[in-house]
C-alpha cells in the first residue's frame, strides 16, 4: 500500500493501494480522529488504529518492502 494524500486540515486520510499487475486500483479513506484512525470503508468493520502504528504498518506490509523519500518524511512528521 501507498500513502497518496494525507490531509489532516480536513483529517481524512486515503490510501491507494496497488495490486501487482497494476491494472487494479483500490482508495481506502480513513478518518483521522486525535491519535487514531477510523477505516472508512464500508467492507471493512469500523476500527480504530494508533495514527503512527497504522502508517508504520501500511508502508512495511507493502510487498515490495520499498519505502520512498514521501513516506519516510511522513513517518517520521508523525513520529
């Protein structure tokens, strides 16, 4: 998963995630509430996740173990 926008002015938060081929696209929004998120996807189950742990978690579960120059400054602005 990529980290594509990060507004916490209006504090929604989306992710992109990318599937292999590349063909397929999927955006998560998630609503950004003090320290925690909400997934705001209607699949999903409402949860709530450490704001840090949760960006943490979405760059290093990437498949690629890649993380860019965007995501470390993000990571470390939270941190």
């Amino acid at each position: 998963m990529y980290i594509i926008h990060v507004d916490f002015k209006y504090t929604i938060m989306t992710v992109k995630n990318k599937i292999p081929s590349g063909k397929e696209k999927k955006q998560i929004n998630f609503k950004v509430d003090g320290d925690f998120l909400t997934i705001l996807d209607r699949k999903a189950k409402s949860q709530k996740m450490n704001r840090t742990d949760y960006f943490k978690m979405l760059v290093y579960n990437d498949e690629r173990k890649s993380v860019d120059k965007r995501q470390e400054q993000l990571l470390n602005e939270l941190e």
